[in-house]
C-alpha cells in the first residue's frame, strides 16, 4: 500500500475547531453554536478511517487485524486522557475541594469510555449549570469516540463483503445518518433539557456515518478522476461560501433551539462534509491558506488542548471574581489551555520525557521490577527521577481525592425539581394566557386570599405592606428568566398570581428572541415586562437593546442585574445600566447586587453553590423587585412633575 501523504489543512481545520468549542464556553452570547464544532471531530475521523479501511479492503480484499487496530488507536486515547484525569483530580483535591463532589463517577466512567452514558442515566446536563459542575463533564466527547472506534470498524468488517461497491457502502452508510437524525428528531422533547439526544451514542451517529460515507465514496474511481481535475476558482469561491454557512450556523444555531435537533445539526454535518471534500481538491485556494504551519501545528495539538479546557473553564468560571487576574481573563486562560494542550502532545502522546514505568518510550514494555530499579539509579537522568515520584505522588493523591470525595444525589434531584416547578408554572401560565385573571382585588379580598395560602406563604406575604402586596397582586405582568427566576417561581406566583412567568434552566440573552417571540403568539406578553437575566454568562448592552426593541418600548421594563460572584458579573451588571440610560424612562435598572452586597444577611440567602437562592433568599428577591416595581409605579413622571410647578 502507497503511504499515505499528510494534509496539513485537516490539522488546521481542528485548531479552528477547537477555538469554536472554547469560545462556545467562554463567549456563548456570541458564539452560542460554537458546540456543534465538536461534530467536525467525529466528522474528520471517520472520514479518515473509512477510507483507510475502504483502501485497504480495495487493494487486500481484507481488513486489519480488529483487536490489535482497536486498542492501538484506544491508548492513544488512554494514555493522555489518565495523565489528565489525575492531573486535574490531584489539583482540585489541593485547591478546589469543593469541586470534588460526585467526582468518583466521572472519573471511573471516563476510564472505561461510558462517560457519556453515565451522565444520561444520572440526569446529568451539558448545558444546564447545577451547584457541583464536574470538570470532566466534556469527557462524554471521548466516550462517544471510543465507542464509534469499536463500533464502525466491526459494521464495515462485518458489512462490507455483502457490498458490490464503495459506492453501495457509502449509501449504506448515508442511511445509518439518516436513521439516526430521525431517532435524535424522535427522541428531543421541546422544552426539556436536550442533553440525553446530545449524549447518547445512538442520536450522535450520523456525524461518523456521514464523514464515514465521505471517507468511503472518495475511494471510488469516479471521485479519484473529480480529484484528479484539481480546484478552480469557483470551487475555492463555494469552499469559502460553504465556509461563511457553517460560521453563520455556529453564530446563529443555539443548543436551546428545537430546530437544532429537528435537522439542524444534520445539515450542519452536511456543510462540514462538503467543505471537507472541497479542501481535498489539488488547487484549493482555501486549503492552501489551511496549510500556514504555525495553524496546522497548533491543530496536531488540540487533543491536548481538548482534553485541558473545560477543566480550566470550569476552576477560573466557578471562582470568585476577585480571586486572581486569571479569572477575569479569557486570554490568559486559552494561553493556558494552549501550552497544557503543547505539554501534554510532547511530553504524553509523543513521550518525548522519559519517567520510568509512567511514559516510557513506544514499544518498551511495561516492566514493574525494572521500572522501579530505573527510579532509583542515579544513573536515570534527575529529571526523569524527579518526574517519576511527582507521577507516583499524583497517583496516591488521585486516591485520596477519590476516596475523600463527597457523593451528592442532587443532579438528578435538580433536573426534576426544575421540571415540577416548570409543570407548575405552565399550569398557571396556560390560564393567564387563556385570560383567566382575577378582577381587581380589595384589601378584604387579598386578605381572604391570603389566609387560605399555606402558614409560610401567609408568613411572606404578611411581611410585605399591605399596598405592595395589593400592587402585586393586582398587577398582570410577564416574569422572563433563568433558573433563579424559577427557583424563586413559587414565592413569584403566589405574590404575583395574575402575571405570566416564563424561566428556564440556562436561559441566557443570546437565546431570548424565539421566547419573546412565542410569548406574543401565546398573548402574554403584559406589561410590564420583568427581566432577570445574566446569571449564566454575558451579553453586550447592544442585545439588551434589541431585545427591549423586540419587546416593545412601549412596555415598562424592568432590568434586574446578577449577584452572582463570576468573572462576567461586572461586565453584564454594567450592560444592562448602559442599555437602561439609552432606552429612556420606561426601563428601569434594578440593582439587586448593590442591594444583595450592602445586606449583612446576604450570603445565607444562598445555597451550597453560592449561586442560586435558598427559601429567604427567594423571599427577600421577591420583596425587593415588588418594592422596586411599587416605588416605580408611584414615582412622579418629569411631565407630571412640570404640570405641578406651573399650577
């Protein structure tokens, strides 16, 4: 068999991959569909295997060894995905104990390549933020892969003598895609979180049949003639469009969005697939530009760097603020992410460091007795000494950690608490819309509504004057938010039961239009308009602008800023007060944080993950935005306050 050569575009292609996943993490409110990136990686490596294998077969008439080929492409997996596990498990068991929490589970499903499918039978959540985020959530990544490394190679061995052709494989291939973006399509439920069509093996085959069918059908005489004819102009001109789409859909695409996973993450494939075959063609300008050497080393290394950035995410995102520069800084912390990724594809995958037993150099094997003796021989470079009990030391911390590690059940708990209180609400929201709201109530009426509320209900809503509480409970509003905003719906209902209450675990501004959108089609957008958002990353002012223009500005808004102490906090904060100041008199800035910082009381309002509400904490946010809303409503307009001097 011919070797091979090397195209250089395809590592490039991965760096840039790499980026859209990091900056989907960091900067979701302007790359909310940076996490179909994730989807060029099963692409690209079946698109590779395939037609390894389809060549092979073509040539040979038989396949490679199976079991010999399987755990050779798995250790390339193992090994720096172990240097990381312990790594990472060692540094939060120093620094960041309470990160530890439910980490065992993680960690043993990682090692055996079930990641993905612990976390669906857990309740486990990609895109919602609960109080314990582990930071090897995104480990289902190389699950799922090792999965398709066992799986793909056996269908083709076991499916292909029955095929006359590469083109008949390929079409075979296309339909496993297809079957599978039907399941994911069957399997999604509107409004519910969409990781278990996000997680599983099943829904997510159509990205490796797909680069699978590619692979294959490049291996045909009709596609060796088409790649023989090179690239014109016009096909570098379609790669660069074809390009510009799979921008627009990552800009554009959220993982909130039905249509995401009613086809749009397959026609996402599709675009990838073609801009790939594109790239393939002799002459392509775009390929040529792919083929810069410092883009394409960097993408050698993205295994790496995948393997670190969601661990350093997850220790500088749930940090104080005011912690360390670093946490306030995306740039340093992809610096990070770039040089750990570096250090582990010199030092791990290509064991360019010498530690006795723990990265020996390809093909030495595995010697206990030997390994120990090099340890202790001053003959053994210092180094390698050194980095050998460093390496032993990790591995016995890794224990403890695992061993220490606190075992909460509250994920699952989470997710269903969220969906009780969602039930809830749309049992509420449902007559609301439908226009069954009490008329205007008196003083003795509320008063008789109270007393038939439960003794703590009583209890909160006897706290509140009697005005704000007639204020409240005449006023039919729309409530839009995330999970504090339905934490907080119960006491919000109770206090507000004519207003409509639209929260969602995760929500964030990005993904806010199609609900503002469904909310006018339910009429039940009132006014005014509450909005608490910010919790779960930024925004520009910009967005904030346009979604009160979507709204209307003739509603009366309310912004309420976020408490919650992480890096973007200041920066939202900030945001929402610009877009208030240049929207005029009918928006009005709240400032829960200036308030929720200057109260003594303020951190026990919180729960474990010093984020979310507790039972006081719902109640004094409840009571501040009805006070707000109150002092609002009863505050002199400037016009008003000229029609009184000229009197």
């Amino acid at each position: 068999m011919s070797k091979r050569k090397y195209f250089r575009p395809f590592d490039s292609l991965r760096f840039l991959s790499m980026l859209a996943i990091i900056f989907y993490h960091y900067t979701k409110h302007l790359l909310p569909g940076g996490f179909l990136a994730v989807d060029i990686f099963f692409i690209l490596s079946a698109f590779l295997i395939s037609g390894r294998l389809e060549r092979g077969y073509q040539m040979t008439g038989e396949f490679p060894h199976f079991w010999s080929t399987f755990f050779r492409r798995l250790g390339r997996l193992f090994r720096p995905m172990l240097f990381v596990l312990v790594v990472g498990t060692c540094y939060l068991l120093v620094f960041r104990f309470d990160l530890l929490t439910n980490l065992p589970r993680m960690f043993f499903s990682s090692l055996v390549f079930v990641n993905n499918w612990s976390q669906i039978l857990a309740g486990g959540s990609y895109f919602a933020d609960f109080a314990h985020p582990s930071i090897f959530t995104h480990l289902w990544y190389l699950s799922m892969y090792a999965q398709f490394l066992f799986l793909w190679p056996a269908l083709v061995r076991l499916i292909r003598p029955y095929l006359k052709s590469a083109k008949g494989a390929s079409c075979f291939y296309l339909i496993l895609a297809v079957l599978s973006a039907i399941l994911m399509a069957v399997l999604f439920d509107p409004g519910k979180d969409p990781s278990r069509v996000y997680y599983g093996t099943d829904t997510r085959l159509f990205s490796f049949a797909l680069g699978a069918a590619a692979g294959t059908m490049m291996q045909t005489d009709k596609f060796r003639q088409i790649i023989k004819k090179g690239a014109t102009w016009l096909t570098s001109l379609l790669t660069l469009g074809i390009g510009g789409l799979i921008f627009f859909m990552m800009r554009y695409l959220t993982d909130s969005w039905s249509l995401t996973y009613y086809g749009g993450m397959f026609v996402f494939d599709l675009l990838v697939l073609a801009f790939m075959v594109l790239l393939t063609l002799p002459g392509n300008l775009i390929a040529k530009l792919l083929r810069f050497r410092p883009l394409s080393w960097l993408g050698q290394m993205t295994y790496g760097m995948y393997l670190f950035y969601y661990p350093v995410f997850i220790i500088f995102r749930s940090a104080p603020k005011s912690s360390n520069f670093f946490v306030s800084s995306i740039a340093w912390q992809l610096a990070l992410i770039i040089f750990l990724g570096a250090l582990t594809h010199i030092v791990v995958v290509h064991r360019k460091a010498y530690v006795p037993i723990f990265n020996r150099p390809k093909g030495v094997p595995l010697q206990l007795k030997s390994g120990f003796r090099a340890a202790l021989s001053p003959q053994t470079p210092l180094t390698s000494r050194i980095a050998f009990w460093a390496y032993l030391a990790m591995l016995v911390g890794t224990g403890v950690a695992l061993a220490l590690a606190p075992i909460e059940h509250e994920t699952a708990d989470q997710i269903r608490q969220a969906e009780e209180q969602k039930a809830a609400l749309k049992k509420q929201n449902q007559a609301i819309a439908q226009g069954n709201v009490s008329d205007p109530a008196s003083e003795e009426e509320i008063k008789a509504y109270i007393d038939q509320l439960p003794a703590d209900q009583q209890g909160f809503l006897s706290s509140l004057p009697k005005e704000q509480v007639q204020m409240a409970h005449n006023l039919q509003a729309t409530f839009i938010g995330d999970s504090l905003l339905l934490g907080a719906s119960e006491v919000l209902s109770i206090t507000y039961p004519n207003s409509y209450i639209s929260a969602e675990v995760g929500r964030q501004v990005y993904a806010i239009a199609p609900v503002i959108e469904q909310l006018k089609a339910n009429q039940a957008l009132f006014n005014p308009v509450v909005i608490n958002l910010g919790a779960n990353g930024g925004f520009s002012s910009q967005q904030i602008v346009d979604m009160v223009e979507q709204i209307g500005k003739d509603r009366i808004i309310y912004l309420v800023n976020t408490h919650v102490n992480r890096p973007w906090r200041d920066e939202v904060n900030a945001n929402l007060k610009t877009a208030a100041d240049q929207l005029g008199d009918k928006v009005h800035y709240l400032d829960w944080n200036a308030y929720f910082n200057s109260q003594e009381a303020a951190p026990s309002w919180l729960g474990d993950d010093g984020v979310h509400f507790n039972d006081e904490g719902r109640k004094q946010w409840v009571a501040f935005v009805t006070r707000a809303i109150y002092e609002s409503e009863h505050q002199e307009l400037p016009e008003d306050q000229e029609k009184k001097s000229q009197d």
